[in-house]
C-alpha cells in the first residue's frame, strides 16, 4: 500500500470515526449524557458518520485532482525543457531538424512492444515510467554534439581518423552534460529522473553488441537496455534520412541492413521486434511521400 493511500485512509477513517469518539466522550465526561442511549442518538450518529464519509471522499478527490493537474503541468515544463536543450545541439545540425522528433516515435513503437512482450518486459515494468522517460533520453542522445566544431560536424564527405574520434567525443561530452545535470536534480529533489536513463544512453548509444563500438568498448547486455533500443532507432532514421555526406535508403535497405546486423552492431531481442514492426515502416513511408 503507497503512502498517499495510507494517508487518505486514515484521514477518512478519522473523519468517519469522529461521531462516534464524539459520543463516547460526551458519555465519558457527562453523567447526565449517555452514549447511544436512544434509537434516535445511533440514527444522528450514523447520519453523522454517513456524512462526514462523504465530506472526507469529496475532499479527497479534490486532492488527487488537484495533484494530477500538478503532475501533469510539471511533466509538461519537463518535456519542453528537454526539447530546448536537444533543439541546441539540432539547432547547427540542420538536416537532422527532424531526426530527434521521429527517433522519439520510433522509440515509443519499439518500447511499448518489448516491454508488453519479451524477455524484457518484466525489467521495463519494474521501472517507473520507463517509455517516457526512455523517449526523453532518446531525444538527449546527441547533445553532447554542442562541443563538435561545426567544420567536422558539417563536412560533407568522409571524416579522416582523427575527425572521427572528435565526433566520438560527443557521447562522452554528452553524458558529463546530463551526469551534472542529473547530479543537481537529485541533490534538489531527492529523486531519480529521465536525466538518469538520458545520461546512460548518451554514453552508450554508439556501443555494439559485438563489443566493436565506443566509446566504452562494451558489449551484450552490459551495454544498458535504453542504449542498445535507441541506437537501432537511432541508425535506422540516419540511413533512411538525406545527409550532408549521403543521399536516404528505402525502407527495404535498412531493414536489410539491420537484419545484417542482428547479433552484431544491435541486440537480436531488439531487432526482431523491430523487424516486426509495421508502425515504423508506414511512418517512414508518411514521412517521405512527396
Ligand atoms: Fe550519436
Ligand atoms: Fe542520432
């Protein structure tokens, strides 16, 4: 039982019982009043509890409303907060303008069918909140791009060695931003948030499953569950989306290059629940009608 339940009971059983402590402690301190001595003192005493049942039910809806209205505004504040601080990294990627809004869907899709169905739904339901706070972190996932001169982040055609690894550097700038981020919240509020989860995935997203990617070099499952579902999302928007350096692949192309990949850049659990995922192909499709 919560602690809010907890509480509510006990403010309604107090309220439902305070006739009837009334009438004892009249009995108690009076010679001349004796508890429930008539029928008509147990029917004023019943009405009494009927009534102030009601009075605590109505007060108490009016809390939860009132508490929800709450929640609801500051998930609200929360999510317009994340969007302004990714739009800062998207803000000099123009082409990508898009690529974190459908990563979010993508994301979305793909959470909410492994978590009603597979080996790893009994972890994503353990967890509070899980799919939106996984769409929060995967709209994070490249902040840490804000520190990458725009003359590597821009340059059209291939990257040399060492341009690559100041790029590589955006998963570890990314995940020290939200790591202090993530910090000052919980000193503040004394809980955990998405910041947690968007921390985890700016580090890992470019992890492989075979251990071949970075910036850590890990692999399998020790590469965090949010990181291994956004990086697939996360490549199949990049190959199927017009960039600087290369023009879209169909649908068809990605999912075979996915297919591909199963077991060696992505988590096979995870590929297969994308690969059956027709929800992603028919946006894509939306998407680039035209
Ligand atoms: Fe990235
Ligand atoms: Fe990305």
């Amino acid at each position: 039982m919560n602690t809010r339940f907890k509480k509510y009971l006990l403010f309604f059983i107090i309220l439902c019982f305070a006739p009837l402590f009334r009438e004892f402690f009249f009995g108690m301190v009076s010679h001349h009043h004796q508890p429930f001595a008539t029928i008509e003192d147990i029917l004023h005493t019943v009405l009494e509890i009927v009534i102030m049942g009601g009075l605590a039910g109505v007060l108490i809806f009016l809390d939860i409303r009132f508490t929800r209205d709450k929640f609801k505004e500051l998930r609200v504040t929360q999510a317009v907060a994340i969007e302004t601080l990714a739009s800062l990294a998207e803000y000099r990627d123009a082409e990508t303008s898009q690529h974190l809004q459908r990563i979010g869907i993508f994301v979305k899709i793909l959470g909410d069918k492994l978590k009603k169905d597979s080996p790893y739904s009994g972890y994503m339901r353990s967890q509070f909140s899980y799919i939106e706070d996984l769409v929060h972190a995967s709209v994070l996932h490249d902040i840490g791009k804000i520190a990458v001169p725009d003359g590597i982040l821009l340059k059209p055609g291939v990257l040399t060695d060492e341009e690559f690894d100041v790029i590589k550097t955006h998963t570890t700038i990314g995940s020290d931003i939200l790591t202090s981020a993530d910090l000052q919240f919980q000193k503040r509020v004394g809980t955990q948030s998405y910041l947690t989860l968007a921390l985890t995935v700016a580090r890992a997203h470019h992890e492989k499953w075979d251990g071949s990617g970075y910036p850590d070099g890990l692999a399998g499952e020790n590469i965090p569950l949010a990181a291994r579902i956004v990086a697939l999302c996360d490549v199949y928007d990049a190959v199927t989306s017009d960039r600087v350096y290369k023009k879209a692949w169909s649908h068809e192309e990605a999912v075979q290059m996915i297919r591909k990949n199963r077991g060696r850049h992505f988590d096979p659990v995870i590929t297969d629940a994308f690969l059956l995922e027709e929800k992603i192909f028919e946006i894509t499709k939306r998407e680039y009608a035209g």
